[in-house]
C-alpha cells in the first residue's frame, strides 16, 4: 500500500480530517490509565478534561457543519425546485409569445390587406356621385328614346308622303299621257279635214 493510499484511507477514517478519532484513542488510553492507576494524577486529569473538551468541541463543529450541510442541501434542492418551476415558466411564456406572434402576423397581414382593398375601394368612384351619374345617363338614354320614335314618326309620314306622292305622280303621268293622246287625235283630224292645196 503506498503512502498516499494510506494517508487517504487516514483521512477518510478520520472523520473530517483533524484527529478526531486519534483524540479519542488517547483519551480512552489516558482514560484507561488514570483508572488504573492507583495515585491520583491531577496532571493527566486536567489532560483528559482538555481532551474532552477537544472531543466536545470537535463534536459540536462536526454537527454545525453537517448542520450547515444539511441547510445548504435543502437551499440547493430548494434552489432546484424554483429553477425548475422558472424553466416551465419560461416554457409556458414561449408557447404564449409563440402564439402572440403568430397572432401579430395574422393582424399585421390583415392590415396590409385591408390598406390594399381600402385603397381600390377609394380608386372607385362615389356611390352617390355613381347613382347621379347612372340617372343623369337614363335620362338622357330616355330622352333618346324619345327622339328615336318622333324621328321614326316623321319617317313613317314622309314614307306615307312619298307614297302618296308617287301616287300622284304616277296619276298625274297618266292624265297627262291621255291628254297627249287626245291631242294628237285632234290634231290628225284637222290636218285630215283641212283643204288640199292645188298645185
């Protein structure tokens, strides 16, 4: 066995490795001693007191200090504990700020269509100025109308007109042609019952 082996299987033996257990080995020789020993040795009393007292207070420090071991295990599992519960927190505030800012995108890209279809919106013309100008062209379409029937009136009697006119014409050609006729017989006979010149 090497010495560091040795030293540390000393260290560990020894509690927190300042003597204690050796303290205590040579007080229960003095101890033991003392007992034995017939005359009363006020010099190895007043050692095995201090020893005692050595023992007690190694004692007492050893249970402050497992005391204090024991606090700062709890503080650590405490610590752990709320490290814990502010790594869920901050899962469930990720989640929610994932869902804000999905919710933020879904807003922002309603606004930009709704700017978009506002502005087409405001492109069009007026409804009101619409329905004046849709009444003014009715009118005028109505009034179209209007004079697309009187025009077709007057060609109606200027066709009727014509007609008659024609009729008359054609009435009128035929009287005149009777009269040349007419004419022409009276001026046969008298070429025929006019005196033949003697030559």
């Amino acid at each position: 066995m090497s010495d560091e082996e040795v030293i540390r299987r000393r260290l560990l033996i020894d509690g927190d490795g300042i003597g204690d257990d050796r303290r205590l080995n040579v007080l229960l020789k003095s101890f033991i001693k003392w007992v034995n020993n017939p005359e009363t040795d006020h010099i190895l009393h007043e050692r095995m007191l201090s020893q005692l007292s050595q023992c007690e207070f190694a004692q007492r420090k050893s249970r402050l200090v497992s005391n204090m071991s024991q606090e700062e295990l709890e503080n650590y599992e405490n610590l752990s504990s709320e490290i814990d519960v502010e790594i869920e927190e901050a899962k469930k505030n990720i989640e929610t700020t994932k869902i804000e800012l999905q919710e933020a995108k879904q807003v922002r890209k309603n606004r930009i269509e709704y700017d978009v279809l506002a502005k087409v919106i405001n492109e069009q013309p007026d409804r009101q100025e619409t329905d004046i100008k849709l009444a003014l062209l009715q009118k005028e379409l109505g009034t179209l109308k209007e004079k697309s029937q009187n025009l077709e009136q007057k060609l109606e009697m200027r066709r009727k007109q014509f007609h008659v006119l024609i009729s008359s014409i054609h009435s009128l050609q035929g009287m005149l042609d009777e009269s040349d006729e007419e004419i022409m017989d009276v001026s046969l006979e008298d070429v025929n019952m006019s005196p033949k010149v003697v030559t």
